[in-house]
C-alpha cells in the first residue's frame, strides 16, 4: 500500500518504469485490459523492470446496481493483507460476472480466491464478510473521481496518460511489450 491510503503498489519500489492503472471490477473493457496489458504488467513486475500502482474505483454499482463493485475492491485490499493482489485481480477478471449482473457476493468472492494459494485463510474470509476495507473502497472511489482521468481503464507510464493515438496498446500484449521496451530504452521521449 502506498502511503496516501488509496493506491495499491505491486513490484520493486526502484524499477525503472512506473504504472499507474485506474481499474474497475465490474468494467468489461478493464477484463479485456487485464488479459493484455495486465499479463504484461505481471512479466514486466517480475523482471523488476516496473512497479504497478493500482486505483480500484467502484462507480458501477451506482449505475448498474448492487454492491458487487464494492465487495470485489474489499476482498482486493484484503488480498493485499495476504500479499496476494494481484494474482487474486487476474483471477476476478477471468471469472468476472457479466457488467449488468451484481455478481461478485461474498461467496462467489472467497470461492474464486481458492484459486489463489494461501488466500483463503480466515482473516481473509472475515474481512471479506464484514467488509473489513469498507473505508478504503470509498477512499478509493475518491481517488479515482479526483484524479480526473476520464473512466477506465485508464493507464500512465511515469507519470504520462497514454496518448489517444495508443488507446489500443493496453488491448494488444504485443504492442505493450513493443512500447515498454521503447520506454526504458528511451525514457526521455515519452515525457
């Protein structure tokens, strides 16, 4: 966890390349990064080649109702307690309910982190029952509405959105790769 409360970072605080990502449980579109970009991002943080820093917001209950936006970034932050983060947001993405369905309950939650090892312990059953991380799910959504960014996913390398013309780079694991690559070897031209 960063120091402000509301970001979850995975990989080595001295890599080279950080990646900021905005990313909600419910978004279709954010499952389609996930399975791109996403798996990437996992290569690049073993590497120590970057440092991911992760907003979760959760609007679409709001819009499409329920509560399931919400749960799924508690059980995250509870995953974050197991070290586990970023193994168990693969896991949601790939079993992720259809965006209108209110799918992610407590139980379909805490079965989908069995896939997960060492998640499913009973601190993690608890905090994802009671809602252990209620007031990070709302510093969360906080975040993610003042950042600015206009909806998700949304990306930043070292601190620069993607520009329009690579709005289809987090969808295409090749053309991601191409792009990092370019990027550590030339990190001036992308300032």
């Amino acid at each position: 966890m960063a120091s402000d409360g509301t970001t979850i970072v995975v990989g080595d605080p001295q890599a080279p390349l950080t990646v900021r990502v905005y990313l909600e449980p419910r978004c279709t579109v954010c499952r389609t990064f996930a399975d791109n970009a996403g798996r990437e991002l996992g290569v690049l943080v073993g590497e120590r080649m970057v440092k991911v820093e992760y907003t979760m917001a959760s609007f679409l209950d709001a819009s499409r109702g329920g509560t399931g936006s919400q749960k799924a970034v508690n059980a995250l932050r509870a995953a974050v307690d197991a070290g586990r983060f970023a193994e168990y947001l693969g896991v949601l993405y790939q079993y992720q309910p259809a965006e209108g369905q209110d799918g992610f309950t407590d139980q379909s939650l805490i079965d989908q982190a069995y896939f997960v090892p060492d998640l499913v312990t009973p601190e993690f059953q608890d905090a994802v029952k009671t809602m252990k991380h209620a007031d990070f799910v709302a510093r969360s959504e906080q975040a993610f509405e003042e950042s600015g960014v206009p909806g998700v996913p949304v990306m930043e390398i070292n601190g620069t959105r993607l520009p329009k013309n690579f709005a289809d780079v987090p969808f295409n694991r090749g053309k991601f790769q191409l792009l990092v690559q370019e990027i550590v070897q030339d990190p001036r031209r992308w300032r």
